[in-house]
C-alpha cells in the first residue's frame, strides 16, 4: 500500500477511460472519486475536498466552461483538462474560465501523472507563497520581483514594461499554461485580446533575452494553438 498521494475528482463520462485512469491513479496512491456527469462532478469537488480535479470536456449535462467558471467561484482547486481534438476552441476557452492544463485524448498515463503532479505542486508552492521572496532563477537569469530587477549572471537585463508584465504573469503561475488571451490581457489591456501579433513579437524578444538558445527555448514553452507556459524555473 503506497502513502496518500492526493484525493482525485474525476469528470468523465466514459466508463472505458474512467476505469483505466482511475486503475493507474490508484496504483500511485490517490484516492479517486469519479462522477459521470457535470453536475454530479461539481457536488463531488463540493464534498471530498480534493487535491485535484481531472474534468473531461465532453460530457452529456454541461458544457466544460460552465463547470469551470462554477468551480472557480468558490474553488481555487488545479484543474486538469482531457479534452478530444475536436474540442480545441473549447479547451482555450476552459483555460481562459481557469483550468490549470490540459491533455488531448488519447493521452498516456505517465503525461497525466506528471501533469498531475506538477498541479499538485504548483498548488503547493502557491499555498506556501507567503513565505516566498519573489525571487526567481530561470537558468543564468534571477529574476527579482519586489525590487523590479532582472539580471543575467550579475549583468543588468534590461526589460521594457510590456515585457516585465508578460514575464511577471508568467512567473506568478509558473507551470501553468496561461492562454495568448491572458497575456494579451496582461501586457497590453482588454481591448487587444485579439491582437495576437503582438504576442508573438514579445515573446520572442523575451526568449532572446532570457534564453540560452532563443530557438531552443527551455524556459518559456509554446503550447501550440494555446498560450505559453513557463517551465524549468526555481525560487530563490
Ligand atoms: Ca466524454
């Protein structure tokens, strides 16, 4: 018998996945609640307290946004998304009511596990904030939040406002897949949700400052048809 690993909602309306995910999960050590409907899952969530909720965006009551925004009014808990190709608007538009990652079926269950388990620990890091220093290291570069700074092996970087907006909402849910809406949000305001140009422009220039290989990029990651997600950073 493994330790607790963490107590697991899980959405999902199709008894095959159902029966195979929650077998591998269990075998890791969760405790697994599953519900085969929206409204079923929301009163799950409600009741077990869990760690983690997987959501399927297929489901026959609701649609997955809906849930969502429902959860989010009184939950802060990760939420991990499996939705089918043909669901690709909709899984932007989970991310954007927030939903913390997603997986396309089918799916492996070590990706699930390890995305899981980086929620787990995100969600962890994020409880313990309150202890954090705000600053962070991506490679050669520090990043220091409270004091405005970002440097490269001691050497001032110098970032423009756009730029520090875009790096600091990447920073503060690292890990996490923010969507081109969130940043654009971010960076530039409401009303340039669409301009997803600008994105693509910021975002390279960020990469080229803080990146060793601005094509090889191992820091700011970019989910294809998504947003960017910021990957192999440690607080200080
Ligand atoms: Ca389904």
């Amino acid at each position: 018998m493994q330790e607790h690993a963490g107590n697991i909602v899980f959405i999902e309306d199709d008894p095959h996945i159902r029966k195979l995910v929650k077998g591998a999960l269990e075998q890791e050590g969760f405790i697994v609640h599953e519900a085969t409907s929206a409204r079923a899952g929301i009163v799950e969530a409600g009741t077990r307290k869990p760690d983690l909720v997987i959501l399927d965006l297929g489901l026959p009551d609701m649609d997955g946004k809906a849930v969502i925004t429902e959860l989010r009014s009184w939950s802060s808990v990760p939420i991990v998304i499996l939705s089918a190709r043909t669901q690709e608007s909709e899984k932007v538009e989970a991310l954007d009511a927030g939903a913390d990652d997603y997986l396309v079926k089918p799916f492996g269950m070590p990706e699930l596990l390890a995305r899981m388990r980086a929620q787990l620990r995100r969600h962890a890091r994020g409880a313990a904030r309150d202890g954090s220093t705000g600053r962070y290291r991506l490679g050669e570069v520090l990043v220091d939040l409270p004091a405005r700074s970002v440097s490269r092996n001691g050497e001032p970087l110098h970032l423009t406002q756009i730029e520090y907006r875009l790096l600091s909402t990447l920073l503060r849910d690292a890990g996490r897949v923010i969507t081109h809406r969130q940043l654009l949000v971010a960076g530039w305001g409401p009303s340039h949700v669409d301009d997803h140009h600008y994105l693509r422009i910021y975002m390279q220039r960020l990469r080229q400052k803080l990146e060793r290989d601005a094509t090889q990029p191992v820091h700011i990651v970019t989910e294809i048809g998504v947003g960017y997600r910021l990957a192999e950073v440690a607080g200080e």
